[in-house]
C-alpha cells in the first residue's frame, strides 16, 4: 500500500518553474487547496478565469499595482499534473519579476515548494508512479538524444508496465502455491507439477530480460565511470584529451602535471563516459602530490572500469601484477576490471590494436589517436552496451538493485522447490521477490525513500 508522505499534503505551494536567469518567459506554478483567493486578489480578470483556457490578464499586488503581464491558465483538481488545483502563471522571465510573483503567492498564503514537491504530489495522488515520476527527471537530465528517448518511455510507463506485469505472474504463483499449503487435503504435489515448474522458470527468463534492458537504461543516464590510472607521465591526460576531443588536461613532459581529479562526460557512438583524470601513482615528499594520490585512490575504488595507462617505451612487455601491485595488495579479493593501455606506440615498433596474447591489453598512441578503433569496441563490450537498441527505458541503481534482488529470491525459491520441495520457503521468496518489485513503482514506498528521491529533483518540478 503506497505511504502518504509526511510532509504537509494539504498546503498550497508555490516554485518557480522555469531555469534560473534570464528568459523570454518565465513560470510560477502554483497547487494544493483551495485558489480562489489567488485567482481572486491576483489577477486583473478575478472571478472570470475559465479551466483550461489560457487568459491574458495582469498580475497585481496588494496594492492594486501590476506587477506583471501574463497568461495564466486554471487546472481544477483532479485534471491537472499535481491531481490538485493548479494556477500556472506564464509571465516575462526576468529574476526580479518572478520573485515578486512568488512573494506575492506567499504573502496570500502559499509556501515555498521543495525540490520535487509537485512530483511527489502527483506521485501521492496516483497520477503517476514512482518509476515514472523519477524518469520526468531523468528527461530534464538527458545527455543523449537515446537516454531522452528512453526516459519518455519510462514516463509513458513502459518500464512500471513491465514491472506490473511481473507482479502479477508473482502474484498468481502466490495464490497457486500458498493454497497448496493452506489447503493439503488437495493434495497437490509441488514436485509432480511441471506447470508450476514452467511458470516459475518462465518468470525468471522474463525478469532476466527485464533486468538486462534496465542495465542498458541505467548505463544510459548514467554512463560508465572510467578511471585512468598509472605512474606520472605514461600519458593519461593525452588520453583524457584524446577521448574528449578538448584539451582538458595540461599536459607537459614533466612528470606529476597533474595533481587533481579531472573529470570530462563524453558520449562515444551513443555511450556516455564518466572519465576521470588521476594523478600519477607515486611516493613523494610533495604534500599537494601526496594528496592527488590519495584522491587517486578514492577515484580508483569507485570506478567501474579502470584504464591503466603504461609508457610503452619504458616496459616493453608490462604485466599489470608487476607494474602494478599496490592495488592487488589493497584489493586481494574483490577488484574493478581493469584494462591495460600500452602508450606511446608511436614512439617504437609496436603495431596499434588489442594484443592476441594478453586479456584486456591495448596498444595506442594517445598522441596520435592510433588504436581508438579497438579500445572503443572493447569499453562498449565492458559496458554491455549495444547501439541501436529499440525499447529501452530509463531506469536507476535503485530499480537494479530491486531487480537483482526479486531475481536472486525467485532463483532460490526454484531451488527451494526442485531439491527439497519447500513450497513454504518458495512462498516466501515470492513474497519478498513481489516487495522488492513493488518498491520501484513505489506501491511499498517509506518517506525516507520518497524524500532521497524527490530532494534531488528541480525546484519547480
């Protein structure tokens, strides 16, 4: 059952709706309770505002002054974006007028919106649910004409559509299997079933598709996070540049150039890049070098893939436990993919390409954009991207994770029920599989999810 925030529902809110600065146009939306004291003392036709009609009038202040010239238009609840009532005031865009039409909101009763409040609000009301309020912002936030493409279809409600549909077939092998054991006279045999058995598989092959469709959407909004790392001067910052086509980075022939995470987002062949610039690895004296390796490392644990950049002209024939055994003394266990770059082949024999006989190592020239071709091919099958994908939709870390969770449980519950035909343990994975399904359209939503989710949409929206 879908909580009620507990923040104030019931209270009438007001945001600036367009971008901060400078427009032709600026909105003031304002929703919740009852607005006919704003209609009334604020605008020039009072009384005369019709719903849904777009009306050209003055805005006043208490003074009977204008404040401004707009069309404003009425949104009576429940037919209206928020399910409530919404005055939508489309005056000239410029800071000072609109803080003067907020105040003047204000001083009639209304309060200051938080970020998202009008989303949450539609979300509340059942206008819409929580995978596709969340996929509104991820539109505003596209980087890509793809990831646009895909957050629409996410806000139509193709991804909470698929969701919903998983529900269901959970919900009726619920009802199967929960009969079976409230009701054993009936004497159903779990292991004798083989409809039960299909269903079940079935389930896990469409909730596998599912997942593997929102990775491609999470990968999308947000891209891969590639972390270059390696001793100072092996050529990371020429190949920051490279990739980015900017000249982000200084590059000198001076080793420790760089001493800061730089940082650039890229999209290559439809794929967007996280690309972070590390310091080289080192021991120093120097406590600004010191403290551009310690930031390294931290940059380092978060990547998702890691390009370690080697000066092939100092080692020919590198080994990543040899050139680089900090990090397997860190990490014994559990380590990031790491892919070898072999730089400067310019600068000797060395033909540009994968190398045949070693995993996840690449010769290039930074400098001269030689082997590109290969590296890229190789982030993309890293990333399990592929281009041209039809149907994506957006979707978060939060829906992974749910995903992966209902996947993990509806696998063991098969277990369960194949080798010690537990149909109470498989029941009971189905339960929890349908709650973690049910948390991304938000049908089982606490306020504190609500609130990190809405706290980082716009002011407005």
């Amino acid at each position: 059952m879908k909580q009620a925030s507990l923040q104030n529902n019931t209270d009438t809110i007001v945001a600036i709706a367009t971008a901060p600065g400078r427009g032709g146009v600026g909105v003031v939306r304002i929703s919740g309770g009852d607005l006919s004291s704003f209609v009334k003392h604020m605008l020039s036709v009072g009384d005369n505002l019709q719903p849904r009609v777009a009306t050209f009038c003055r805005i006043v202040d208490s003074q009977q002054e204008t404040i401004d010239e707009a069309v404003v238009l009425l949104f009576p609840s429940p037919k209206s974006f928020t399910g409530e009532t919404v005055l939508e005031i489309q005056g000239h865009g410029g800071p000072i007028i609109l803080d003067r039409l907020v105040q003047r909101c204000v001083e009639l009763g209304a309060r200051l919106a938080r970020p998202g409040e009008f989303s949450e609000r539609a979300f509340l009301n059942d206008k819409m649910d929580l995978a596709q309020a969340e996929a509104i912002a991820d539109l505003i936030d596209a980087s890509s004409i793809e990831a646009a493409r895909s957050a629409v279809r996410s806000m139509q409600g193709e991804f909470s559509g698929l969701v919903n549909a998983l529900v269901e077939e959970m919900i009726e092998l619920r009802i199967y299997v929960e009969a079976a054991i409230d009701f054993p006279e009936e004497e159903i045999d779990f292991l004798a079933d083989k409809t039960l058995r299909d269903n079940l598989h079935g389930l896990a092959e469409n909730l596998a598709t599912i997942l593997q469709r929102a990775q491609q959407g999470s990968l999308l909004r947000e891209g891969l996070t590639l972390v270059l790392a390696g001793k100072p001067n092996a050529g990371k910052s020429s190949l920051l540049n490279a990739l980015s086509g900017n000249d982000t980075a200084i590059v000198t022939a001076i080793p420790g150039t760089t001493r800061d995470v730089l940082r650039e987002k890229i999209i290559i062949d439809g794929m967007p890049l996280n690309i972070v610039d590390t310091a080289g690895l080192r021991d120093s004296d120097d406590e600004v070098e010191k403290e551009g390796v310690r930031r390294a490392w931290a940059e380092i644990e978060k990547a998702d893939l890691i390009l370690f950049v080697v000066d092939i002209t100092e080692d020919a024939d590198p080994h990543l436990e040899d050139i680089w055994p900090e990090y397997f003394l860190r990490y014994p266990h559990s380590r990031q993919p790491i892919t070898l770059i072999l730089n400067k082949i310019d600068c000797c024999n060395q033909l540009a390409g994968p190398l045949i006989d070693r995993e996840a190592t690449f010769a290039l020239s930074a400098k001269n954009h030689l082997g590109f071709d290969a590296l890229i091919a190789h982030l993309h099958l890293v990333a399990g991207y592929q281009k041209q994908q039809e149907g994506l939709f957006s979707a978060r870390r939060r829906h992974l994770d749910a995903l992966t969770k209902a996947q993990d449980l509806i696998s063991t519950g098969i277990q369960q029920l194949e080798l010690a035909g537990a149909g109470e343990l498989l029941a009971e994975d189905l339960r929890q599989a349908q709650n973690q399904l049910s948390e991304i359209t938000g049908q089982f939503s606490s306020d504190d999810l609500l609130g990190r989710i809405f706290s980082s949409f716009c002011i407005g929206k």
